[in-house]
C-alpha cells in the first residue's frame, strides 16, 4: 500500500515537474516579433536596463555588440534564456525580474537592430590567423588562459565585437579607453618612467600593471608626475605591419573566439 | 516549620534590600526624550544628536571643537561596526545617552552601544519578495520621541520601536507597496507628530506627505504632492497624468517653530522624461513645499524646475539659516537644486533671493526674478534621438546632505560636474511597474570629463567661495564643527577632513566604501570627541588619542 502509494507520488510528481519543465521552456520563435508595440516596448526596456553596458544603439559598450547576434547564429530560444538568465562568468546578469514577455519585447527591439548575415562568404584562414595573433598580439592579450595581461581578455571577442569594429580597433587604434586599460606615465622622483595601464585611481594614489606586468600601487605625492596618456599601449596596425589578408586571417581567427559562454553554442 | 517560615522571609528581606541599595548606586535612566531636547538641536556638551539634520535647520553644523584643523589628523579608530548585510549604509544615526540607534539596508537597525560599537538590540523586517522599491534597499535614518523611535520601511510601513528593545509599539501601512510605493526617509518629529513621505516616482505613484500621531500611529493628515480635483494646482497636469504623476518625498525637511512650517522638497514627475504624457507644469513636483506642521495646510511653494524632464527630484536637503542680503537680515531657506541651480529663498514668504548655477547648467540661461521661473534654452527636450544636458540625471547635487556654517555664513554642498544623452519614448502605465519613459547615457568622458568638487557657497549672492576638486563625483554628505573643520568623503572611498575656511586639506583615510548619501555625525563620549562615519556597511567611531 505504501509502496504503491509512494510510486504514484513519484510518478505524479514526475508528471507536474514535466508540465512545469515544459511550461519553462521557451518557445522558439519570438511571439511579438515585428509587433510595432512590442518594439516600442522593447526599446523601453533595452534602453533602461541592457544599454548602459550595451549602448543605446546596442553596438556594445563595456557588453558585447548584440546587433550581430542573429547574425552569428543565435536563435530567439537562446537569446531569450541570455536575457533571463545571465551569462555566468560574465558581468551580463541574470535577470528574474524580466517578465517572459518582456523579454520578447526587448528581443523583438533588438530585432529591428540587427545587422543582416554577411552575405560575402567569410574571408580569411583562422589557423594563419592564430599564428599572426601569436606573433603580434598575445604578448599583451589572453584567449583561454594563454597570453599576456596587459590589454583585455580576447577569449570571447567574435562573441562580443563584430568584425568591422576589430578591424577598426586594429587598423586604427582606440578612442576610448576601457576601465582598466587606461594608459599612464609616471615619473618617480629619481629614475625612469613607468609606462602602463591604469587599474584603479583616487586622489592620492594609482594602482597600474607596468608594461613588464608587475602589478604594483604608487603614492602620487611621491611622484614628480603622474600622466594620464592620450595614446593608447595598443599599437596601431596599419597595412605595413599588417598585410590585407594577414588582417581577414586574423579577425577570421578572433570571429572563432566565443570564449566559455555555452548559451552561445546553438 | 515556623522557624523555617521566619528565616525565609529574612532571607527575602534581606534580598530585597540589597536589590533596593544597588538600584540606589545605579544611575537613574535619563528621562524620555522631549520635545525642548529636540528643538535644542545639537547641545553644546555634544551629548545628543536626536535628528536627521542635527537640528530643525538641517544645518548639521556642530558646536564641539575638540577636534580642531591642527590635530585632526591625530584621529585614531575607536571600532568599527559592520552590518553583515547586503546592501549600504545612507542612514544618519541617532546618540542619546551613549547609544546610537542606527538604521541599515533592507530595514534592518539597531541599538549599538557608542563606546564599543556592540550591538544592544537589533531589529529585521521580513521584506515582501516583491518589493519594487526603485533605487537601492536604504533607508535614512531614525525620527525619535519619547520612549519610541520611528521608521519607515521599504514596504511603504511606518514603524515606532520601543528603544530599549527594538521591539514593535505600532506599525502602520502608508500606501501600498504593490503600487509602486516605497519609504526610504528619516522621520521628522513635530510636536505630537512623525511626519514622512513616500518614494516610487518612477513607478506612477501619487506622491504624498503624512503626519502620524507619536503615540498612537493614527494618521493626523496627508498632503498630496499632487492636486486633486478641485484643488489649485490640479489644473497643471493634462487629463489624468494626476493619477500616476510620481512626485515622491524621501529626503527630511526642515521646520521653523517661529512659523509653524515645514519645509520638505519634492520628487520629479513621472513618467520623467516623456513630455507629452504630462503636459503643463506639474505642481507640486520638483518644489520646496512648505506646509502647516498642525494640518498640512500649504502655506506657500516654489517650483524649482517646472515641467520637469530630466528627473531632477528636489529631494535635496533645505537648510534653514539667518543671513544678511544687501545689508537687511533675512530668514532664508537655502537649497543646492539636482537641476544645477542654488537658490536662497525667504522663508516666510517663498519668494526668491538668490538663484544661480553652481556647476554647469545648459538647459536654463537663469531665473526670472519676476516670474521666478527658468528662462529655457532650446535643445533640452529628451526624444527618441537623444539630446545631451548638464547636469546629468543625477544632477549638480542631490540627496546627500550639504551644510551651513552660521558663524561664517558658508553652504557647503558637494557638487557634481557631468553631462548625459536624456532619451525618451511614449510608455504605457502598469500599476506597481516602472514608469519613465526614458534614459539618460553620460556622455563620454573623452567629450566631457565627469568630475565632483566640495563647493563652499555665500548663500546672499551665490557666489563660490573655494572649492576642493575630486577626481570623479562624489555623493558623499557633508559635517561641518565650530572649530572650523568640514568633513566629508570622496567617490573612492576617502574620508577627508578639510579647514571649512578655506578648503584646504587636512587629513583622509581610505574607508573601503564611499559614504554615499550619508554624512558624518559627532558627539562628546565620556569627555572625547567622536566623529562617526558609515560608509558601505561599516560604521567607524574617530576621536583623537586618549
């Protein structure tokens, strides 16, 4: 009797998680995409909540460019379960608050954002790209725990950045500098200066990772000078240091890099 | 038995005696909290700090001068306090007979004893899971009379604590909080009365101003802060934009007994940035109000920012003080504006003295002494485009408290420098939902370099007397002393003393936290001087060396 009982527990159980499992899922496709309400309502949304870290046009800020997304082949299913639930060992958070239709909603905005699928077939050979990223850019930049420190993690950046802004990025160099990255001088009373990059700041000291990488904090008042620089550590990588279809091979390569994020994989 | 029954009572006697001889050699507590101490403000002997802004004035100016420019930078730490929950200090606690009453995060307080930082009674309100409350779990700060002190909550509650116990004497529902309602203010104590105000303007709540009995929690009045039907002003807002017009109050007024008046400034109108949703001039948002402590009654108000559309709430601190204008003494309210504007207005009749700028201001040219509204410049209505404006959204200044040094007739107030994109869009009303109708994004700081600075202003003209520069920011609040002392905090996380003459500095520690919205407090503990400092989660006690 009992065991009979506590079978049925366990089936009916077993049935209600189903349904409850079920009733979580999300659907496949955008209920609202195109509805010009929920855009409008989306756009709402996006603005007052994602664009501080995704910009207000969406072509990232301190996140991840999400104009590309579909792009790249994300689906409705993923981007949806990305909205509510956060991106772990990212800063992108979960967001329970987010109400399933808002979601939609915010999806169905980004939509009318989204930059159409290259039609150009996609150019350049990712395994010479690696090789040139070796050569050129690993002293300075990590992707999955091989590289140096003194630029950004590049582990998940054909995630993040789409191909015309890495192009730009290294064709041009930068004209804003990321929170952690600022570059700096300082010019110790007796001594060379010491060039690096800015790990935090207050008014009477300056913490920074020199160019050798030591990781080190310094007393302002102790200085003769303390510069903010106006040009960046990354060089700029014009067609005399980079060849044309050096260049394809090596955004080729970054494109690949979708870093740890297994929502990304669909 | 008999023999048994003798000694026993002999016993007892004698028990009851000893008990009596000791309570003879205890001190008597002090006696409940009165109105005179209340009123007194800050004493001179520094033995209490009984409300938000020190005293009626909110000038948070103390009279102690223990600690002086020349040995300030000899303070040690006494102890230091820790909340253990999520969640920063904005609260100004309260000291009265060597205990602080403290307010935190997520409505949890206590009673902590002030010469050991150790807790004597703590207080936590199981919180709803739903809560809305827009912009952090916070709260103020304490309203304290008698053997009760008083507190709002983040469900929209207000809450009387018995003091030795932190147990509950009453518990009242303002609003409801699934309508977007909140509390987050200190509590202001007038007469018989706890008078609060209620948060959620970015959730289309009606905003309000209650007044509750001391002792019963019955409510003696409200003040709408907008019109109803009916009543003057209700005609500034289009259709029923009335109805979920925002308007919050969460930051202590000030009041004049000469007068009877409280003084309290209220919150932006909502939603904040779609113009269209809200045509007219939306009264009373983003004004000084200054009602009848008895009814609630309004005497007179000043709108500051008519129309409002970059959500500057006037929830700044008012400040009451005597000054001299163009050789005549006048009783003046002063007020640093979020819109970027300082004002000096006459207390008694809400007429303007001084209004000027005192950072960066590019959506007003100036004010209009006849009319005593901001003459506009073009360009500053938000769209879907975008249009950039300084102050930003957070303003030139905003909740933390400023100052006001009687004895050199000084305002201090901490001061922003920082310009945003303000965006808007047509939104649509859900009860208990957000309610904006827009955004802001700083503009870049390679376009414009954010800053913050310690301004010190002449309330009779508006004129900048020194300024001491941080490097970003701060939204640190403000203590000035008699002995010429300012303290206050950087966004970084430094407590700074500085001479409150001329701004230079003086001492700083690195706290770990920046004290946001809140200030430093002082008082007199067993003959020494204590400057208490909350930032983050910690509370510090200071004094110099014994």
């Amino acid at each position: 009797m009992t065991w009979t009982r506590s079978v049925l527990t366990i089936a009916m159980l077993w049935v209600v998680g189903g349904v409850l499992f079920a009733a979580q899922e999300p659907q496949a496709k955008n209920p609202v995409e195109g509805n010009p309400d929920a855009v409008q309502a989306g756009m709402g949304l996006f603005r007052g909540r994602c664009a501080e870290c995704h910009g207000m046009d969406a072509r990232g800020v301190r996140g991840p460019d999400i104009t590309q997304v579909w792009a790249s082949g994300r689906t409705d299913a993923g981007l949806f379960k990305t909205v509510k639930e956060g991106v772990p060992g990212t800063e992108m958070p979960a967001n329970p608050r987010v109400l399933d239709y808002e979601a939609w909603q915010i999806l169905a905005y980004l939509r009318t954002l989204a930059a159409p699928a290259p039609t150009d077939p996609p150019r350049g050979d990712a395994r010479n790209g690696e090789r040139i990223f070796r050569v050129n850019c690993a002293s300075c930049h990590r992707v999955n725990n091989a590289g140096g420190h003194l630029g950004p993690d590049l582990s998940r950046v054909g995630a993040a950045r789409s191909r015309e802004i890495m192009q730009l990025r290294i064709r041009r160099g930068l004209e804003e500098f990321r929170a952690g990255f600022e570059p700096v001088t300082l010019t110790p009373q007796t001594g060379q200066p010491i060039r690096g990059v800015k790990k935090n700041e207050d008014l009477f000291s300056v913490q920074i990772m020199d160019t050798r990488e030591r990781i080190q904090g310094y007393e302002k008042d102790k200085m003769k000078s303390v510069q903010n620089d106006t040009k960046s550590a990354m060089p700029i990588f014009g067609p005399d240091r980079l060849s044309d279809s050096d260049l394809d091979d090596l955004l080729r390569y970054l494109q690949t890099l979708r870093g740890f994020d297994p929502a990304v994989v669909q | 038995m008999r023999t048994t029954t003798i000694r026993l009572v002999r016993i007892a006697l004698l028990l009851l005696s000893g008990a009596v001889a000791v309570a003879a050699q205890q001190a008597a507590p002090p006696p409940l909290i009165t109105l005179q101490e209340i009123s007194e403000g800050l004493p001179a002997d520094g033995s209490r700090w009984l409300t938000f802004g020190g005293n009626y004035s909110n000038q948070r100016h103390s009279p102690l001068t223990q600690i002086t420019p020349d040995n300030v930078n000899r303070l040690v730490p006494q102890w230091t306090f820790q909340t253990g929950t999520l969640g920063n200090f904005e609260t100004t606690s309260l000291l009265r007979d060597n205990v602080l009453y403290v307010t935190g995060p997520q409505n949890v307080a206590w009673a902590l004893d002030a010469r050991t930082g150790r807790q004597i009674w703590r207080y936590r309100r199981e919180l709803p899971p739903n809560l809305t409350a827009c912009c952090g779990l916070v709260n103020r700060g304490f309203g304290v009379l008698g053997d009760k002190l008083f507190m709002v909550t983040l469900d929209a509650h207000l809450l009387a604590l018995d003091m030795k116990t932190g147990a509950i004497a009453w518990d009242v529902t303002m609003q409801e909080y699934t309508n977007g309602y909140a509390s987050t203010i200190a509590p202001l104590v007038v007469k018989d009365k706890v008078i609060v105000g209620v948060a959620g303007g970015e959730f289309g709540i009606r905003g309000f101003i209650d007044a509750y009995d001391a002792q019963t929690g019955k409510r003696a009045w409200r003040f709408y802060t907008i019109p109803g039907p009916g009543e003057p002003g209700h005609n500034t807002w289009a259709g029923d934009s009335w109805k979920i017009g925002g308007v919050g109050v969460w930051v202590t007024g000030a009041y004049d007994p000469e007068q009877n008046l409280v003084f309290y400034g209220t919150g932006n109108p909502g939603p904040d940035y779609h113009s269209a949703s809200r045509e007219g001039d939306n009264l009373y948002s983003t004004s000084l109000v200054a009602l009848d402590a008895d009814t609630g009654k309004i005497r007179w108000h000043y709108q500051f920012t008519p129309h409002d559309l970059h959500d500057w709430d006037a929830t700044e601190v008012p400040v009451l003080g005597e000054i001299t204008v163009a050789g005549q003494p006048r009783k003046v309210v002063m007020f640093a504006n979020r819109n970027g504007f300082y004002y000096t207005l006459d207390r008694t009749t809400g007429k303007l003295i001084v209004a000027k700028p005192f950072v960066t201001t590019t959506w007003a040219k100036e004010v209009d002494f006849a009319t005593g509204r901001p003459i506009l410049l073009p360009g500053h209505e938000p769209d879907e485009k975008g249009e950039v404006t300084c102050p930003d959204i957070t303003g030139g200044t905003n909740f933390w408290p400023p100052t006001f040094d009687p004895s050199t007739r000084t305002f201090f107030v901490n001061a922003r420098e920082v310009c945003m994109t303000f965006y808007a869009w047509k939104p649509d009303y859900k009860a208990g939902d957000r309610f904006t109708g827009g955004a802001g994004q700083r503009v870049s700081s390679a376009e414009s370099p954010a800053y913050g600075a310690l301004r010190a202003i002449d309330p009779a003209t508006g004129e900048r007397k020194w300024e001491f520069r941080y490097l970003t920011p701060s939204t640190a609040g403000l203590l000035t002393t008699a002995s010429g002392l300012i303290f206050s905090g950087d966004a970084e996380g430094n407590l700074l003393a500085l001479n409150s003459r001329d701004g230079k500095l003086l001492w700083r520690y690195q706290m770990g936290a920046a004290m946001h919205g809140t200030s430093p407090t002082t008082y007199m503990l067993d003959g020494r001087q204590h400057v208490l400092v909350p930032a983050g989660t910690t509370l510090t006690a200071w004094a110099l060396p014994q």
